[in-house]
C-alpha cells in the first residue's frame, strides 16, 4: 500500500496551491494519477468547478462522491466542497462552447482509495487523517481522498472530554490507527489515543514536587480530575467553585505507578481559553500489534489488541 497517493482531502494543499500545466492534466487522464485542487463554484446543476491553473476542471453530481449503497448524492455533499480542496481523478479534456475543460471525477478517486487502499489496510495500520468536522459523540475524519470514518470521542484520548472540541478543530490534520475493517460494507474504523503514549511515557514527563499546568476535565463528589497530559490525569481534592473546562495550577503530591494514580493538589483554577493544539505522538511508527497502556507493575492490565 501506498499511502502517499491517498492522502486526506486538503494533505497536499494545506501549505500551497494545486496548479497544473496542460500537459500534467493529458498526462493524468492517461495515467490515472490522482490529483488535488480546490473547488472554486458549484452551480445550479449541483456540477462543480476546479481552478487547475492551466483550464477549468468540471465535476459533475454523480461523480462527486463515491457512495457504497448507491444512494444519490446529496446536494449538501457537494455544496460543501465550496472553498475547499478536492481529490479527483481525470477522466478526459473537451471543449465545452468553446472552452476547454477537464471533466473529472471525485467518486472514481474515492472508489481507488477504497479498494486498493484502505480495504486492504489491517487493524493497527496507522494513517494520515483530516478532521472534516465534529459532533458531540466523536469526530469525523477524511481517512483519504474524502473518504470520512468517525473517530468516538472515547477513542480520541485516555483523559477524558467534554466534546471533541476539546482535541481538535476541522482542517486539522492528525494520525490515526485503524481499529477495525469492514470488508462487506466498505467501512472502516479509527482510533487515536493509542499513538498517544502509555502511562508510564506520560508520567514520566513529571515529577513529585513540581507544580505544573492542566485542564479540569471532571468533577465528582471524590474529587476532580485534572488532565496533565491528553493520555494522563491525576485527582486532587474536591474543591468548591471549580469548573469543567477551567485551567488549573496543580502541585503533584505523588506519582503511584502500581495503581496508576497521580494524586494532586489544586492550587489555583481560573477561566481562560484553552489553546486547541497539534497532538504530540509517542508512537512514530506505520503499524502496531498492540498497545499496553498500563505500566508493567501495576496489576490492572489497560490497553488494545489490534486483532
């Protein structure tokens, strides 16, 4: 597999724009290379228009989006791509009242990606992803050439959200691993806070006696837990007056690897807004067979078989 040529939506013109000569467009209807560019305009036939430098490029309704079902399209599937990058496939150069376009085809891209791609992946496999947008039970991420698979919000991280708002925003590009693959209806499952690190690589960023930053995450009659980390929490004391959500200062009182604990203590908390930043990856790698999250010493096994 190769996954640099089904890379998510937006992957390669996320830094600059997809022009093309008229040679690399006849070139590419010849070759079946999958190419990229954003679509500028989506008229009244629910057809759109690409900008591709050298001529316009013209995807139709029905070869907008690859649908498994067979279902139509609909038109909010296409309006959408309005202003936004677009992978597609050149199926041919006319002259259009006078005007030369490149018809293209966003379905046969998909249809590649699919089968010759993500259909052959295995759980564990880990790929590029770009988050589309978010709803309160998980996101929605481009697993390739606009492809979208939902990552559940308690597959996200091991600390846990409100929402995953909390993460990431769309437009932003992440890692994901696959959990698993559905061959009979062409789908496929994501998880991410498996690339996040174990416990022990989390803690071990910290030690008993600093006084360090986190976010409240939960609040219950025992106490609050407070995110150091997106895969590591600790628990301080319950204290009135404190929020889900707020920033806190914490002062860690103890590091308890054998029950997996961090105990805390809260010493300030404060509303502030919340920088959404890129997620830091401990696991670098393009496959995993499993995933240990608890340490070695403690007698509560936590973690993930790719199977």
């Amino acid at each position: 597999m190769n996954q640099s040529i089904y890379k998510p939506e937006g992957f390669c013109t996320a830094e600059n724009e997809c022009f093309y000569t008229t040679a690399t467009i006849e070139k590419a209807a010849t070759s079946g290379r999958i190419l990229e560019a954003k679509a500028t305009v989506c008229d009244e036939n629910m057809s759109l228009s690409l900008d591709l430098g050298c001529m316009r490029g013209i995807i139709e309704r029905n070869e907008a989006a690859y649908n498994a079902d067979g279902s139509e399209i609909k038109d909010i599937a296409v309006i959408t791509r309005v202003g936004k990058s677009v992978c597609f496939k050149v199926m041919g150069v006319e002259r259009l009242h006078g005007e030369q376009v490149a018809m293209l085809s966003r379905r046969e891209a998909q249809m590649e990606c699919l089968n010759n791609y993500l259909l052959l992946s295995s759980p564990g496999d880990v790929i590029s992803a770009g988050v589309t947008h978010l709803e309160p039970f998980g996101a929605f991420v481009d697993v390739g050439c606009g492809i979208v698979s939902l990552l559940s919000i308690d597959c996200i991280s091991v600390s846990r959200i409100s929402h995953p708002r909390d993460r990431f925003f769309p437009g932003m590009f992440i890692k994901t691993a696959i959990k698993s693959v559905d061959r009979d209806m062409n789908r496929i499952s994501v998880t991410h806070k498996e690339l996040l690190g174990t416990w022990r690589e989390n803690a071990d960023k910290f030690q008993i006696g600093q006084t360090v930053p986190g976010i409240v995450r939960s609040i219950e009659p025992y106490g609050i837990f407070i995110e150091l980390t997106p895969n590591l929490a600790g628990l301080a004391e319950y204290t009135d007056g404190v929020k889900v959500g707020q920033n806190a200062t914490v002062y860690i009182k103890n590091i308890i690897p054998e029950k997996m604990k961090i105990k805390l203590v809260l010493v300030d908390s404060f509303t502030s807004p919340v920088e959404v930043r890129p997620p830091e990856y401990f696991f670098t790698g393009d496959h995993m067979d499993s995933w240990l999250y608890s340490p070695d010493v403690c007698p509560k096994t936590v973690g993930t078989v790719f199977e």
